[in-house]
C-alpha cells in the first residue's frame, strides 16, 4: 500500500466564479495557498487541478518549471506527474509556466540553512521548515543546488494524483459508473465494459469539479516509469539540430545587439568608435551600465563592429593582479575573518600542541562557467510591460530585474524560459537579461536580441571563488588523531546574492561545504571557514562551495592517512560515521578492486565527499606516462535516495566527473591588468574526448531522502584524481588546476 | 554569389567576409549550426563542405562560390533519422545537446570515411568538438554502435 497523502481541504483555493468553465486550484503557500497561475488564462472547458496540469479539450499540457539547462530536467518533472496521472509521453504537452510564486522551490531554501544535509535532529529539521517558508513567501522559483528533483518529487505526483482522481469523479458523475470501478491509463478513465473515456473530453466536466483531495500516492513497486530506464523528451531534438535554443529565436522586427562592457567591473572612461558606427548594417552604438552596445541587423555584423571599437576602461575594484588576490586570502586566516567554526570535536588545540604536525597548504583559483550556448536574451520592452524570451535559471528576480528597469510592476513583465544550452551556475546571473533590456528601453516597442561573444562571455564570467586551505593533523598508531582544517575563499554567495538584493543571513554555508560534515570520526577534528573579502566578484559554480572546499579536505586527509602508513581505502572507512556514506565507500571500493595490484606507473586514488546531501565516492585510476598523466579509470558510488532514471543519471554523474577533473587539470581564470586574461576556450578549455577516462557509475539507495544528482559528482573528482597521481608518482598537487605542476595526456 | 546548401541552390548577397556559420544562422535560418566560440576551438559549428567536416565559423562566404554544404538539418530530420542520430538516441548522448549537431556532424563525416574506427579514430577526430556537460562516453559509444549498424547495412 502506499502511504496515504491527504491535503488538507482548507489548504485549497476553491474554483472562483469569476473564471468561466475553469476552475483553479493551488495548494502552495505557508497557511493559504498562492493563487493558481493557470487559472486566470482559462478558457470555457478548460481545468486546471493544480498549478502543474492544464487540460483542455484540445491537450493535456504539464507544467515543469524548473529550468533545463541540460540536466533533463522537464523529462524528469513530466515524468512524476505522468507516473500518477497514468499519461504517456506524447500525449502531453509541456510548458515552462509563467513566473508564479506557486512554484517556490522548497528544496533550495533547505539547503540553505547551516545544518549537515544529513543531520535530521530537531533544530536542523526546525530550521529547514523556517527557512522553506521563507522560500515559499519570497516565491522563489529556482533552480539550482541540485534541488529540482527533493522538491518536485512529491509535489508532482500529488499534483498528477489530484488529477487524474478528479477526472475520475467527473467520469463517474458523466457515466454513473461508481469512482472506484474507474481505472485509468493512457490519458483516458477506463470503465469496467472497456470504454475510455479522454481526459481531454472530461475537461470540461473536470472543470466544475472540486479537485479530489483524498488521494494516496502510488507504492513505488507499482510505478511504470519512475526507476526504469528513460528515453529523454529532447534528445531526438538535441540530435538533429531542432532544438531551439534562446540564442536560436526569431521574434518578429527584431534588432540584432552585442555589447562590450568594461572587463574591470568598472565603469567605461569612454570610448572611440573606430568606425564601427559605420560599418554594413550598424544602425546604432547605445550606452549600456560600464560599456556600450552595437546595434546592427545581423548578430555577426554587431559582433565584428563591436570589436572595432576602442575602449577606456576605469581600473578594477580588486587587485589588478593575480597576485595580489592571493595575498588576500592568505591573509585571511584571522579572527576577524572567521566565518564560522563549522565543526569541534574532541580538543584539536591541546592534541596538536607540541606534537608531530603535518601541515600542508591547499590553493584553488577562479575557474570560469562557459556553458557552450553563450549568454544572450531577447527583450522588448513596452510602455508599461516588456516581454522577455532567455533560458534563466530564477524567473521571478529575471522579472523583478527587467521591471526595474522598464519602469513597470514585474507581473507586467512577460517572461518565456527557453531550453538552455548548459549553465553550471551562469545562468544564475542576471547581465545579459539586464543588458538586453537595458538596449531594449532606448527603442521600445522593437525587440532586442543580444547575443555575447565567446570573449565577451569569458570576461564577464563570475567565475568559481577562490580559496586557500591550512591543514595540521597529527596520526597515532597508524591512524589519523587529530586534524585542523582551515579553509578560506571570498564567499560566493554574498557576492552573487549582493548582485541579486537579497543578503544572506548567517554564516555562508559554501566555503566549507563538503568539508566540515565530512562523515569521520576523527578524535579531534577542527574544520573552520574564512571569508575572504569580496575581491573579484564570483558565483554559484557547479557543485558551489564543495568544489574547493572537498579537494582540500579529501587532498589533506590523504596526506594524514599517508604519514599514518594506513591503507587510504581501509583508514576512511574506519573513520567513517554514517552507515550511508560508508555503503558509497565500500561500494567505490568494490567497483575498483580497490587494494588489487597495479602496473609499477600505476595509481588509485579515493575522495568521499558529500555535495547537496549526496554522498559520492569516487574512485582515480591513472597512469604515469613519458609524456604525462593518463587518467584510466574513474569508479563512482552516489546515493540519492531514489534514482528517478538510471540513464539520464549515469551521463549527469559522467558528465559531473568530466566537468570536475576537466577544469582541475587544466582550467582557471587568473587576472591581469584588472581583466581575466582567458578569453576563450584554447585558454581553459576543460575535457576533450581523447583525455576522457572510463567512468563506471553505481547508484545507490539507502538515503532516506530523495537528492538531485546533477552538482553532487564534482567535488570528489580532484582530490581522487590528485591522490591517484600521488599513488602513481609520489608527487603531492596541491593546487588547481594541476597542469600548473605535472602534465596530462 | 551561389552555393548550395543540403541541396538547394541559395544566392547570396553579403559581406564577402562574413563567415558560414552566420550566414546560415542569421541569413538562411538554419539554427542547428552553433555559434560556441568563433575561433574553431569548440565545433559547435561543424558542417559538411564538399563532404569533409569544417567549421563553419572559419569559412568566409566569399571563398564558397559553387561549394555544395550540408549542415545538420540536411543529414536527417526526427521523422527520418541518419544512423548516426539514431545512434545518438539509442544511446540518450545529449545533456544540454548544444553541442551535439557539431559532434553528429563531425562522427558522421568520420564514419563516411572510415566505417570501422577504433577507439583512437575517434580521439583523433572528436577531440576538436568540446562538450561542457561531458557527454563524451555516450559519444564515443553512439558511434561504435553506428559504425556496427552501417556496416551491417
């Protein structure tokens, strides 16, 4: 039997009278609901049970807002409601939605608050439900922090359920058949002679119904999707080129715009067009906020003029070096810049007084996003209203945003997500919305397509933050004892929730993320963040803080493990306190044949390191060629509770550890001059296909809670990758990314 | 100037220098080619000229007189798929999937040549075309599995 889910009828905003044929329904807000989004575009004939489905006599349409930025996301979000709805795909439709704050993210908010993801008690449970209504109030309607499947995963089927019973009854009342000889499958309630009965023909009898609220969800034994081997939605698309993206739109009377603003984040002094205002097709040079935009009739002949012009830049806010960014947060293991004493257990003080201490310095640099569709977005802005087409990943702030500067209530600001062509945390960031609009303002009525380059991409990139770790430990009897482990980075989350108006409160969850909940008892284990004051500004980057904070954790720790004489595998899981995180372990250590023998240039090495309250182990296997660093083989065991598809899982895992070793070896941004000095990919390019190693995926399911798996495969790749290379060479990196000090192949 | 594009003639009056890639997205409106990086470091913009793989950002329209260009639209169409795309379906390839009408393009070009390709064939080849999500293992899978299927046909 599955578990009953009864909503609570006052939790209904019942059908208004105002909307003809339709009834609307939201069951989304703290005490009462929002308003259902769906139901002021109704038609007669058409219902809408819950913000997530819409039928009408024509089609059935499913609501998937979160964003698709390549994760598969709408698949995913279509499937959970298909799974209790009992509609196929390709009898459906989907839709992005509209903005609406029935569409607030609980999940995200949860993870914000500072409690391990796998600490459940009290105060981290209480903690969560405050910070989630926090969320719903705000209406937050995100994507992001691997938070799109533990927030949709119950909500979704409950809608599909809300639906599909609702139908029933109005297929009961229609036939007089009782609801409980009713069945469903394929779109249609089936009666007991074998009629079926559309849902697109129940409609509008649908539509005068209450929706059913005493549902119960369906025991997962019974699911005929969910767990099976998928065939994603928008793969035949993606593989014949009819996929449109943002950057592929047409919108009719549109104006082609490319911008160049000041790579210092500084204002632009001035500039001299250089001919630019007269090349072929350029009908235009505006200002924008720190630079201008060339205004043409093609997205090429704005580029090229662009890049014609010359420019005075006002010098950067931040160090105009690289070195001078290092300096800082050097600097920054102080009192005064202590975030948060994360963890304190036993005496780490006392313990290292006067003992052998091993310490070892950890550095990460700036790492830019570069998702291959660059930034762009096509505007038009009205009199009192502007329509916005553009892959985002928060519609709610894109619309706050484009209002602002429209002058316009942002329910007046039409906003249209597109299919994304990856973000890794870029499409968090709001520059190419703002400056579209910003161009789209001088010539109301006429929409603007913007479209940067790759260079203007990269130098206006909010990349990774930068960090640097201190460890000192201390190993006894062949076992690790005591261990301190500093880290300091600028926070990510201050400057990216700076640019967005909302300050964070409390310490910042990500500098030590990944680290401090690490899943070993350790006598005495210290972890502490230090937040380095804003330098060059940053942003949510895959997988955020535990992609620098778990290379210096996981890096440290096989320095101690190292000095202890123990066996790397054999000491972790000794140390290891959570019976989930020790099965990854034991599970990368199956996977690998771990303590198997290998080849003299040979080595493996293992990180587990929790991301988004997933524990991933991995497992590096290289080898030490005449020319470099072979990267053989990568093993990884990831919980997430439930894995919803086990094919669209395995490639973001993939995916996730390509993304991981491909910029730890070979990518960082660094500044000159004040301005990032890779402009483009020849300069951090990440993983091509002739250094991409095997990688074998096992999803595991003893997590109580359902987790997202699309950041959670990052951080455990670098240290793993770094401690193979210790195994195979003797040689400890320990910076990224790692070509600074040995080459790849 | 005259070139023909998955079989149909286009004359085309443009800038000598404006490169192929956007007269096919901007002028022609075909889509499928992606602009990644402009400087043939991506091949998001991986097209057919006279049956070799190039990238189109590269190419100034102006050096095309007569040339016969096929992109992704003219290999196959979700109705009536290539073996490489099927493959690509088979095999769930895409993550983001911007990537991939330059990766289609630059495996059906290899597979045009060499039928049979090892796993250092397709390094050799593929290495230019990046994909930020990583979908490289389904790549290199999809076309193991197309080169078995046309060499069954």
């Amino acid at each position: 039997m599955g578990r009953a889910k009864t909503i609570a009828r006052r939790t209904f905003l019942i059908g208004s009278a105002a909307i003809a044929g339709g009834v609307a329904f939201g069951i989304y807000k703290v005490k009462t609901p929002h308003q259902n989004p769906l139901a002021s575009s109704l038609g007669t004939g058409e219902a809408t049970f819950n913000p997530f489905v819409k039928i009408t006599p024509e089609a059935i349409t499913l609501i998937t807002p979160h964003a698709d930025i390549g994760q598969g996301v709408v698949h995913m979000q279509a499937a959970l409601i298909a799974e209790e709805l009992d509609v196929e795909f390709g009898q459906f439709e989907t839709d992005f939605g509209a903005p609406d704050p029935a569409y607030w993210n609980t999940a995200l908010a949860a993870e914000a608050v500072p409690f391990a993801a796998f600490d459940e008690g009290f105060g981290a449970e209480t903690m969560r439900s405050v910070m989630g209504g926090v969320a719903k109030l705000m209406g937050i309607m995100g994507t992001g922090g691997s938070s799109s499947v533990p927030d949709q995963y119950e909500k979704l089927r409950t809608a599909g359920a809300v639906a599909r019973e609702t139908l029933k009854l109005a297929a009961s009342q229609q036939t007089g058949v009782a609801v409980d000889a009713l069945k469903t499958a394929n779109g249609a309630v089936q009666l007991p002679d074998g009629t079926s009965l559309a849902y697109v023909d129940l409609a509008e009898a649908a539509s005068g119904l209450e929706p059913v609220s005493d549902i119960t969800l369906r025991d997962p034994s019974t699911w005929r999707l969910i767990g099976k081997p998928m065939a994603r939605k928008d793969i035949p698309a993606k593989s014949t080129g009819t996929q449109s993206y943002g950057i592929d739109l047409n919108v009719d009377g549109m104006v082609y715009a490319s911008t160049r603003v000041n790579p210092r984040r500084a204002p632009m002094n001035g500039y001299e067009a250089n001919g630019a205002d007269t090349m072929p097709g350029v009908s235009a040079i505006v200002p924008v906020t720190n630079g201008v935009a060339v205004i043409a009739n093609s997205t090429w002949r704005a580029m090229n003029a662009a890049n014609q012009i010359e420019f005075d830049w006002a010098p950067a806010p931040y160090p105009a070096e690289q070195d001078g960014h290092w300096e800082e947060v050097a600097a920054s293991f102080t009192e005064e810049r202590l975030d948060k004493e994360w963890r304190a257990d036993g005496d780490v003080e006392s313990a290292l007084d006067g003992a052998e201490v091993i310490e070892v310095e950890y550095r990460a640099g700036y790492v830019a996003h570069q998702p291959l569709e660059p930034l762009g977005a096509i505007v038009r802005a009205d009199e009192d209203g502007a329509e916005v087409w553009a892959g985002h990943q928060l519609p709610r702030f894109l619309q706050q945003k484009v209002a602002a500067i429209v002058g316009c209530a942002a329910e007046n600001v039409i906003y249209h997500n597109q299919y994304s062509g990856g973000s890794f945390g870029h499409r968090l960031e709001f520059d190419n919305i703002t400056l579209a609009t910003e161009i789209a303002v001088q010539m109301r009525g006429t929409p603007v397509k913007l479209t940067l380059s790759r260079e203007e991409d990269f130098v206006t990139d909010y990349p990774r933050q930068i960090g640097m770790s201190r460890s000192r430990g201390m190993v006894k009897d062949g076992k690790v004892e005591s261990w301190s482990l500093d880290i300091a980075t600028v926070s990510a989350a201050r400057s990216q929730s700076g640019r967005l108006g909302v300050p964070v409160p409390g310490p910042d969850t990500q500098i030590a993320a990944g680290a401090w909940a690490m899943a070993y008892g350790i006598p005495n284990l210290r972890v502490r963040a230090y937040a380095v004051p804003e330098l060059a500004p940053t942003s949510s980057w895959r997988s955020v803080g535990a992609s620098t904070a778990g290379f210096f954790a996981e890096s440290a720790l096989d320095e101690l493990i190292h000095a202890a004489g123990a066996d790397q595998m054999e000491e972790r899981l000794r140390l290891c306190n959570n019976a989930v995180h020790r099965k990854v372990l034991e599970a990368a250590a199956e996977m690998s044949n771990w303590g198997s023998a290998m080849g003299a240039n040979q080595g493996r090495g293992v990180a587990l390191v929790e991301s988004f309250g997933v524990p991933v182990a991995e497992v590096v296997e290289v080898t030490n060629t005449d020319a470099g660093i072979k990267i053989d083989r990568v093993y990884v065991a990831a919980d997430v509770g439930r894995v919803i598809d086990p094919v669209n899982f395995e490639n973001l895992v993939q995916g996730g550890v390509i993304w991981a070793l491909g910029h730890a070896i070979n990518s960082e941004i660094t500044y000159s001059d004040g301005m990032a000095e890779q402009i483009n990919y020849y300069d951090a390019e990440g993983m091509r296909m002739y250094q991409t190693p095997e990688i074998i995926v096992k999803g595991l399911e003893n997590a109580d809670k359902i987790r997202g798996i699309g950041e959670p495969p990052v951080p455990a790749g670098p240290p793993a990758l770094a401690n193979a290379i210790f195994a195979a060479t003797g040689q400890r990196i320990r910076e990224m990314p790692f070509n600074k000090h040995i080459d790849f192949v | 100037m005259q070139l023909t594009i998955n079989g149909t003639s286009h004359e085309i009056d443009i800038e000598p220098d404006t490169p192929l890639l956007w007269v096919l997205r901007d002028e022609i409106g075909l889509t499928g080619t992606k602009y990644g990086c402009g400087v043939a470091q991506c091949g998001a913009c991986t097209v057919h000229v006279d049956g070799e793989a190039q990238r189109s950002c590269q190419l100034q329209i102006g050096d095309l007189e007569g040339a016969e260009v096929t992109t992704i639209e003219g290999v196959g169409t979700p109705e009536k798929l290539s073996v490489v795309q099927q493959a690509w379906i088979d095999h769930q390839v895409a993550q983001c999937g911007y990537c991939q009408s330059g990766q289609v393009m630059q495996a059906t070009a290899l597979l045009n040549e060499n039928d049979s390709p090892t796993d250092d064939d397709i390094d050799e080849v593929m290495s230019g075309n990046l994909c930020r999500c990583g979908t490289y293992p389904r790549i290199r899978a999809a076309i193991h599995d197309a080169a078995a299927k046309i060499k069954g046909a």
